[in-house]
C-alpha cells in the first residue's frame, strides 16, 4: 500500500504585540476546513505538530462528558470493576 507523500509548508513566524503568530494561506485554510475567526487545534507528537480544525458540536459533547464524568465518578469506579 502506498502511504501518502506528506505536503509541506514553510510558515513564518511573526510577531504580534507580546506573542508570536503565523499566517495561514487561503490554500491552506481550505484543507483545514476552516475561515478566518475559526478554532484550530495544534497536536504536538513525536513527528511533529498537527493542525486541525475544531469541531464546536464535539467540543461541547465533550464538555458535557466530562462534566458528567466528574458528577458520577463513583458509579463510574463501580461499573469499571
């Protein structure tokens, strides 16, 4: 199986008032899915970094889990065992 050839990019980084930043071009916001004011989720991993985009609608289911987790740990502890 051919395993896809990564797509690289040179990104420079820019200063910001007090922080640092990158731009981001129209080509690249449209493989991620995602516009100008968008979430973007940054994964640092043994390879690298990995850009995508974020999901409202999960975040929130995500929230609510863990907010349900923390309501319900001994029930949880309980069905582990």
């Amino acid at each position: 199986m051919n395993k896809p050839v990564p797509r690289t990019r040179s990104l420079k980084i820019i200063k910001i008032g007090n922080s640092a930043g990158i731009i981001l071009s129209k080509e690249l916001l449209a493989s991620l899915s995602a516009d100008i004011g968008d979430e973007i989720s940054l994964t640092i991993n043994d390879d690298g970094v990995t850009l995508t985009p974020v999901d409202p609608e999960f975040e929130e289911e995500m929230r609510l889990a863990r907010q349900i987790m923390q309501e319900r740990v001994k029930v949880l502890r309980e069905l582990a065992k």
